[in-house]
C-alpha cells in the first residue's frame, strides 16, 4: 500500500462508499415510475455510452483480452442482478446477502486457481454463512427467501467470477474498456428482466430516461471505472479492507431513510458478514505475509 500511495486507497475507498448509496437512485426512479428494471437499464446505458464516447474522442484502443472481457461481462451481470434485486428485496438484506461475495472468492480461487486455503479462508466462509443465515431471520426455511434475496446471492456469485477472471489476469486491460463492458452487459441483464416482466418506459417518461442516462455518465461511469482501477493498483488486502465501506455506507443509509426492520439478528449478521470480507488482512495483523497473488476478494 505505501508504494501505490494514498491516492488510490482514497479514491477507492469513495467508490465502495458510493456503491453501498447505488440502491438510492435505483429507488428513486422505482417511485418516480420508472419500475423494475427500467431505472438500472437507463443508468447503465448511459454509462456504456459514456465509455464509448470516451474511447471515440480518446481514440483509445479496445483492447481486452478473453479472460478480461468474460470477466467484465460478469461483473455486468453483478451489477445488472444487484440493481434488479434492490427493488425486490430489502436494502439490507440485499446488500449483506451481495457480499457473501468474499466467501464465494475464495471457493474459486482454491478449487479453479489451485490457491492455498488457509486458516482465514475457513474464517471468511463460516463468518460469510453464518452472517446470511441471521440475516435471513435464522430460519433455513426457503418460505421466507425474496426473489432479491436470491438475485443478491447470484450476483455476488457472479462478482466473485468476473473479479477474480480480472484481478488474477490483470494484463494490460484499462477501466474504460472494461467499464464499457460492464455496463453494457448490466444493460441487456435489465433488458431482460423488463422482457420477462413486459414492464417497458411509455412515452411520457422521456425526461426520466434522460436522467437516467445522465446519472449512468455523472455516477456510474466514476465508481465503475475507479473501482476498477483501485483493484489493479492496491494490494487484495487493502482491497478487501475497503469493500466494508461499501457495507457500511449502504447498511447506514438504509437504516435512516428506509422503514425497514434492522434488528439484533441483522446487525450480528451484519457483523459476521463484514468479519469475512475483512478476514484477508488478519494474517498481517498477526505479522503473517499476505500473498499479494491471491486476487481480489
């Protein structure tokens, strides 16, 4: 971390914050008529077209190779499932099941990418485990699981999946082809949850496209391509330090603004679920070695 400076861990520090805020706007257009799908698919369209734009003026290459480009593309059907759930679910639940993620990482990282499973690995997938079940109320009875509650855990699945096809190959990819990639396939993801629902914009929310499309330029495209960024310059334990701002940040504003239940079993699950996304620093506390190639979780 003292080699990539302070910058970095700032910036992608404000991008988790802003990520754990994404389930506002998704909301907000929810109530203003923009339901289901709608408002994610005009935010992330608008944030492909801004790459495009970019790369167009910039004449930047698209250069990604397979592995960067599937990987992108799954970090796409994250966020395209984890917009569709924040309108299915609750925020929190939404959010606490999302980041089962970490304990998904580490499953794939020793199963697929022959990585040591370690002391810490245990710890992430029991705390993670644990976590989602006091979450969900303590009950393993499915009666009580949402569609948002399952489209949460798939997309952390699939973060995990993109991420980790990312940050172990890092390559010579840049944000903003990746971020384009990303965003796009974010887009068909809520094109075809609107096909499946028949719930598509009418004529008269014309003006709330074009805010959408706006907000996919001034917030998407900045938190996007900066986290995409931060994760090819800091180590994976700091990167997994800064995802709990993510939690935080989301859990907190929910708590304020939304009527939703937040009892003592989701704050012990909160808790659980926030110790094995920062179960990868532990070994430094204990004066261990953190194998930087262990990828971002």
């Amino acid at each position: 971390m003292a080699a990539a400076g302070l910058r970095p861990v700032i910036l992608a520090f404000l991008a988790a914050a802003l990520w754990g805020l994404w389930w506002i706007p998704i909301r907000w257009f929810d109530a203003l008529g923009l339901t289901g799908a709608s408002g994610g698919a005009a935010m992330n369209a608008g944030a492909f077209l801004s790459c495009l734009l970019w790369m167009l003026i910039r004449r930047e290459p698209f250069f990604l190779g397979p592995k960067a480009v599937l990987g992108a593309a799954c970090v796409g059907v994250a966020i395209g499932t984890y917009s569709v759930a924040l309108n299915y679910g609750d925020v929190v639940r939404v959010i606490l099941l999302f980041y089962l993620a970490p304990a998904w990482s580490k499953l794939i990282e020793w199963r697929f990418l022959n990585m040591p499973w370690r002391w810490t690995s245990t710890l992430a997938l029991i705390a993670a485990l644990s976590g989602a079940f006091l979450v969900l109320g303590g009950d393993i009875a499915t009666t009580g699981v949402t569609v948002g509650d399952g489209l949460a855990v798939m997309s952390g699945i699939a973060w995990s999946v993109g991420a980790t096809l990312i940050f172990i190959n890092p390559g010579s990819a840049r944000p903003i082809p990746l971020s384009a990639v990303s965003a796009l396939t974010a887009a068909l993801i809520a094109l075809l949850f609107m096909t499946i629902e028949g719930d598509w914009p009418n004529g008269g929310q014309g003006v709330l496209i074009a805010g959408g499309l706006g907000l996919g330029l001034l917030y998407v495209v900045p938190i996007l391509a900066l986290t995409l960024w931060s994760a090819q310059v800091l180590s994976p334990a700091t990167l997994t330090f800064l995802l709990t701002a993510e939690i935080l940040a989301g859990v907190i504003s929910s708590a304020i603004l939304l009527d939703e239940p937040f009892g003592p079993l989701r704050v012990a699950g909160a808790a659980l679920i926030v110790l094995g996304a920062l179960s990868e620093i532990l070994p430094s506390l204990f004066g261990q070695k953190v194998d930087p190639g262990q990828g971002r979780t």
